[in-house]
C-alpha cells in the first residue's frame, strides 16, 4: 500500500498542474479505482458492463459508489474523496465507454 500512497502523492502533485475537470476525473480513477476497475468487472472500457449501468444515471452511480457495494466499500474505501471528486471520477469511467 506505501507505494500506491507515492504514486497519489505524485498524481497529485500532477493534479495541481493541469486542473482542468477531465484531468482531475483521471487522476482521481487512477488514484483510487483503477485498482480494481482495471482489473475486476466492471472493468474501465468495457460496454458490455456498463450498459445496464449507463441506464441508472450518472447520479444514481456516484451514490453507489458514496455507498459501497458489494466488493466496492463506501467512497472506494477512501474517505478523503469527496462527492465531486467521486463524480469526476465516475465521470472518467463513464466517457470511456462512451
Ligand atoms: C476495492 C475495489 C474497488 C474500488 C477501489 C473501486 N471500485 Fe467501483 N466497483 C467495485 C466492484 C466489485 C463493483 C461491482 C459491484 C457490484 O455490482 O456488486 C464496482 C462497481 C462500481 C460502479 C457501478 C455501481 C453499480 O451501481 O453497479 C461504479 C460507478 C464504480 N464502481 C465506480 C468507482 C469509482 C468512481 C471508484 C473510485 C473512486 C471505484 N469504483 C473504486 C470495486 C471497486
């Protein structure tokens, strides 16, 4: 876990020099859900996953993530994240199977 704890600090540190909203959306997924989204269903890019969820709303999807379910704690099991961080990131996940 240390070095995922790096690789936040310097993702952060690349935040705070590119701030704009899409950017911040990746840095925050690869920061604290691409461990699992890359690697579990549903997997980032994979449409045949996210369609059933597309259709639940982007809101709807960021409460569930606020929440937990299933494997996924509540906040990603990162409480420092805020709403609107986890709606960037929900964002970022959803632009991919775009
Ligand atoms: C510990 C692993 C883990 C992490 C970290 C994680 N997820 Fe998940 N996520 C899951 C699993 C597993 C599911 C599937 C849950 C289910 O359908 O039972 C899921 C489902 C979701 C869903 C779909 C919810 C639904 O209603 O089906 C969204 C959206 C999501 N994750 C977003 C995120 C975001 C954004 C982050 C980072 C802030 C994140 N996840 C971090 C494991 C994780």
């Amino acid at each position: 876990m240390r070095s995922l704890r790096d690789t936040s600090l310097a993702l952060l540190a690349l935040l705070a020099a590119d701030p704009t909203a899409a950017a911040e959306g990746e840095q925050i997924y690869v920061k604290a859900c691409a461990m699992c989204h890359n690697a579990m269903p549903p997997k980032l890019g994979d449409k045949k996953a996210w369609e059933p969820r597309l259709q639940q709303g982007k809101e709807a999807l960021v409460a569930t993530v606020i929440k937990g379910k299933g494997a996924m704690p509540p906040k990603a099991g990162n409480p420092a994240l805020s709403e609107k961080d986890i709606e960037a990131a929900v964002d970022y996940m959803l632009n991919q199977v775009k």
